[in-house]
C-alpha cells in the first residue's frame, strides 16, 4: 500500500497512529517528497522516517524549513 500525503498528515501519523523506533523522535519538519515507510503488521513500526536519498541532486532537497510539522 502507498499513501501520497501531504506532511501534517504524515506527521499526525507518526504522533499518534505509528511506533517510532527506540532512541528516535519526529524530525522538526518532514523535508517535501520525503519518504516513510512502517511495517504493515501491528504494531506499525517505522523502519524509515523523512528519507530524501532518492533526490541525489543537492539542491532538489528540501531546506528542512518545510511547513510540515507546524
């Protein structure tokens, strides 16, 4: 299953519906056209948060001052 979304969404998801993985938060803003993935089984963990490696061009990345988050 894919979700496109924008990131308050993403981001209300994690707060309170997925399962951080220990030792980790929430990013202060999550980066435009990052991506998370999280275990389809209970308790949905997380197993990647706010990743950008696909955009391998510098200035394609986000600035981190996103509006997501806030």
């Amino acid at each position: 299953l894919v979700v496109v979304s924008h990131g308050l969404v993403i981001r209300t998801l994690l707060e309170r519906h997925l399962r951080l993985p220990a030792g980790s938060g929430l990013p202060a803003s999550l980066s435009n056209t990052s991506i998370t993935v999280c275990s389809p089984v209970s308790p949905h963990e997380v197993v990647l948060m706010n990743c950008v490696r696909h955009l391998d061009v510098e200035e394609l990345r986000d600035s981190g001052r996103g509006l997501s988050g806030f």
